[in-house]
C-alpha cells in the first residue's frame, strides 16, 4: 500500500522521477550530501530516491523547488531532461503553439478539423518529450496527409 508521503507511482513514472531528482540536484551544483541536508534527510535516502529504491516524501518537493530552483512538477513528470521553473506555464505555451501548428496542418492539406480534434491532435505532439517534438510533427503531417487523401477518395 503507498502511504500518502509517497509520490504515487502508479500514476508517475519512479525512475523518471529519480532521473529528474538527480538532474535537478546537479543542475543546483549540489553532491548528494549537501542536497541531503538542505532538505533535512540523510544522503542514503537521496541516493534511494535518486536510484528508484524509494519515492521522496511529496513534501520533499517544495524544498527541491526552494533548493533547486526546479518546478515540482517537472520532477514528476518532465518535459525533457533540463530542470525546469515553471513546467506547467511552459507547457501551456507550448501546447498553444502546437496547437496552432497543427491547425495550419491540416489547413495545408485542405482539412477543415473541429478545434476539439486539433486540440486532441497537438495534445498526442505535446505528450512527447520536447527533444522528441520534430519527429512528432513530422508523423503528424504523414498522417493529416494520408487522412486528406482518404477523404478526396471518398
């Protein structure tokens, strides 16, 4: 049973969680010892924590946004592999932007898309890691293609 301390990992990924914990900590100019004891635990918990052993305490995470300067959010769930202040206004600006993409899209290839799909559309580009975006898009301009072409079938 996860105690309620716990990061729940059946909804985040733990190993994601450990990476983005480590990299935070480093991008902080921290060891391991010195982040330990900035946040008030011993350097065998971070290194469980940093190792996927074990998920840190959720209220460990406001200190790691105080230490390291690293949105809470981005430790559970990314984008990407650079720490990041603010995950959540970032990805909103990205999935607006994304969204507009994807919208001229479909436009290039004559498809008139409810704004619900080409929200749902971009939100498929968003979910991938923004290392990952160029080759989303790419996917996403073969397949509004393919679409197009099957409607000018019909």
């Amino acid at each position: 049973m996860i105690e309620l301390d716990e990061i729940d990992v059946r909804t985040h990924d733990l190993h994601g969680v450990a990476e983005r914990l480590r990299l935070a900590r480093e991008h902080a100019g921290l060891s391991q010892q010195e982040f330990a004891d900035r946040l008030g635990y011993s350097r065998r918990q971070v290194i469980a924590w940093e190792t996927a052993t074990n998920a840190p305490p959720i209220w460990a995470l406001s200190a790691v946004r105080r230490e390291c300067n690293v949105d809470p959010e981005w430790i559970l769930s990314g984008p990407g592999k650079v720490p990041l202040r603010d995950a959540v206004r970032l990805e909103a600006d990205r999935g607006t932007r994304l969204t507009d993409e994807v919208a001229a899209m479909a436009k290039a290839v004559g498809l008139t898309l409810p704004a619900k799909a080409i929200a749902n559309l971009a939100h498929i580009i968003v979910s991938e890691a923004p290392e990952a975006e160029r080759e989303a898009k790419k996917q996403m301009r073969r397949m509004l293609r393919a679409i197009s072409l099957g409607q000018s079938n019909e």
